[in-house]
C-alpha cells in the first residue's frame, strides 16, 4: 500500500493530538444506507435517511481535505448503487486522498473504470459461494464479486477481501484463506457486532460464542505465522481473542480525534456505532465541517466494539513497539500495515 502524499503534515497532526489536538486524518463517508443485497448481520441497512447533493458532498471533502484529511473510504450501504460516486473518487484524487471503498463487489465489473481510480478496494466475502450467496440473500453475488476483484487487480487496484466471522463461516476460514492465496490478495476477518442501528437485531444465532471465536482467532494466529494472507495485525487478533464478547477491547480509542465517519444526511459522528447519535451541531452542510468535527464527543474511554478499521488504528496508535515494527515492515514492503 502507497503511503499518502505528505508524511511530514501526517506526523504533525499525531503529535497535536498527543496533546489534545484533534484533526480528521481519515475520514468514512456513508454515501447511502441503501443496499442491493440483506446480509443477515447488517441493521444499517434499515436506517431511514436523506443523502447529502453532489455539490455538498464535493464541498465537504475540499473542507475536510483543508482540515488536514489525509485518508478518504467510501462506504454504505453499498456505495456502488450511488450514481456521483465516479465524480467523488476524481475529487479524491486531486485532493490526494489516499482512496478506498468498501463493496459488496456486486456493482464492481459495471463501473470498472470509474473504480480503477481507487487506491484500495475492501471487498466482503463472507465465504465460499454458496456461503457468501446465503449470506448476502443473492445467488450469484459471489461470482459477480470475483469478476470485479479481478478486475480491479488487472487493472493495478490493491484489494482485501473482508470476512465477517460469524457461526455459519467459523470453519470455512481455510476455504477464504485458499481464495485470498489463489486471487493473489489479502484477507482480512472481523467478528459480527452486536450493532442496533435502525432498531434491528443482529440475529443472536450468527454470533459465535466464547469458545468457538477463541478456536477460530487461534487458528487464524496459526495461519499467520505460517505465511498465509492474513491480513489483520497479531495485536488486532490478540486483542479480539483476549475481549470477545463481553470484555472491552484493549486500547483507548482515536474516534472523533484522528478520524470519523460522515452519515449520508451529512452527520459527523465518530465511529460506525453511533450512527444514531446525531446532534444538530454535528451537521456539516448546516453547521460547517470544522465546527461539525470539533464538536464530536470525546470517545477516547469507549472500548466497547471490535471493528477492524478504527481497531487497527487503535492498537497502531497505543505506540507498543512489536505493533509499530511490524507495520513499519509492512509498509516497507508496501504491504497494508496490517498484514
Ligand atoms: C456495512 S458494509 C458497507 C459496504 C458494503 N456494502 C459491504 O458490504 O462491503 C461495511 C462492512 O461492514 C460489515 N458489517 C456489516 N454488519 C456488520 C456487523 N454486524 N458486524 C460486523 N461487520 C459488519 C460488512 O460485512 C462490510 O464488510
Ligand atoms: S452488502 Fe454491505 S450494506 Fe449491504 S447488507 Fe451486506 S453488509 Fe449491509
Ligand atoms: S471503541 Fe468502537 S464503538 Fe467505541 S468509539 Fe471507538 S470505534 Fe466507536
């Protein structure tokens, strides 16, 4: 993975905030809550919403861009489905934002080259075909993904597969590992969380139980050690086995501080998890991006979710030497700091 355009404002902007500083150097924006698909573990689906004009959203990432915003990913719902997506990756790119998306990879082929422009593609996979098919409640999804995953790579594209651990894959994880190793990428895991989002329940059957994620964060260690794709931080699989799944995750979190996510109305919150906290003097397109962010409540204590994303940035953050030293590597190589 190229790291960003400059390093030197990057390292600034973490010394500020070890002294209380805040600036948004990643930035999720939710482009919209609507979705092709139903993953059986997905409540943000179901939040009502409005979505911000193209105009507003091109304004907020010039607003963010001056604030200092280093890394930009699109997400949703499935970002694919929305029309001006093409034009915000542009902006992106002449912003120098280091560029992902997250994708359920079904939209990926029909928009091949607006999404080559992107630095990095996270597409979920939440097993073999028939798992994944099940998954997402559509059969073909996962072919439609694999085409796009391999166009993106021919194209130059960095891509990760994503997998949601939960118990209908727990013992497919060597058939996502064999996928990663024959597509040549990545593969990253992250449990399903409990989330409420637009008042619905993860299904309590989906959420493997103490044991069972013990085994299977245990075997995935193994995986690592043993060279395979991997791609989630020892820290991050430790920290996982050592919480799940009623202790608190062990590292204070950055969110509101270093990065946020941006709600397709035009909400600034700090994390995934809190969608539904919206206050008025959060809203960018009313309020301004900057006073929007400032305003974001102090999450630094919160401990309380295994999300990948900010969790790798958490435990990167913590400053222990072994988690520092392997991204360094990493990064050298040119690989993703996690793997
Ligand atoms: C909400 S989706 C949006 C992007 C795109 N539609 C996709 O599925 O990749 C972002 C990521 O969150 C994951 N996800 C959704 N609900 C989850 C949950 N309850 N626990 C853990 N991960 C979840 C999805 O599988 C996906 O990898
Ligand atoms: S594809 Fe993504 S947004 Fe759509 S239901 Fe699945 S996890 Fe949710
Ligand atoms: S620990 Fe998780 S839920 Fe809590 S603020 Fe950080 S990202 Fe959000």
């Amino acid at each position: 993975m190229p790291l960003p355009n400059h390093p030197f404002q990057i390292a600034n902007s973490l010394a500020k905030a070890r002294l209380g500083g805040r600036t948004p150097l990643k930035v999720t924006h939710l482009l919209t809550y609507a979705c092709n698909v139903e993953c059986g573990f997905c409540t943000r689906i179901h939040i009502p919403s409005e979505t911000m004009e193209p105009h507003q959203v091109l304004a907020m990432m010039d607003s963010f861009a001056r604030l200092g915003t280093r890394w930009w990913v699109f997400n949703g719902g499935e970002p694919t489905l929305v029309k001006p997506l093409g034009q915000y990756i542009e902006r992106a790119r002449s912003l120098e934002f280091h560029a992902t998306m997250v994708t359920n990879g079904t939209g990926v082929a029909a928009r091949i080259d607006e999404l080559k422009r992107l630095d990095l593609v996270i597409c979920s996979i939440h097993g073999p075909r028939d798992t994944h098919d099940r998954t997402l409640g559509r059969e073909g999804a996962f072919d439609e993904a694999m085409r796009g995953v391999r166009m993106l790579r021919d194209e130059g594209v960095e891509v990760c597969l994503l997998c949601v651990l939960n118990e209908r894959n727990r013992d497919l994880l060597d058939a996502m590992l064999c996928l990663g190793e024959e597509l040549g990428v990545g593969v990253a895991f992250q449990p399903v969380v409990e989330t409420q989002l637009g008042g619905a329940q993860v299904p309590l059957d989906l959420v493997p139980r103490q044991t069972a994620m013990t085994d299977a964060v245990n075997w995935l260690l193994e995986q690592k050690m043993a060279d395979r794709p991997v791609s989630c931080s020892r820290a991050y699989l430790e920290a996982l086995m050592d919480s799940w799944p009623n202790r608190p995750f062990g590292a204070n979190c950055w969110a509101g501080r270093l990065f946020c996510e941006v709600t397709p109305e035009g909400f600034v919150v700090p994390c995934c998890s809190e969608e539904e906290y919206t206050f008025a003097r959060c809203h960018g397109p009313t309020v301004g991006w900057e006073r929007a962010f400032l305003a974001l409540p102090d999450r630094s204590e919160c401990r309380s979710c295994w999300f990948k994303g900010p969790q790798e940035i958490n435990l990167l953050l913590s400053m222990q030497p072994s988690h520092l030293k392997r991204a360094a590597t990493n990064a050298a190589r040119g690989r993703l700091l996690w793997d």
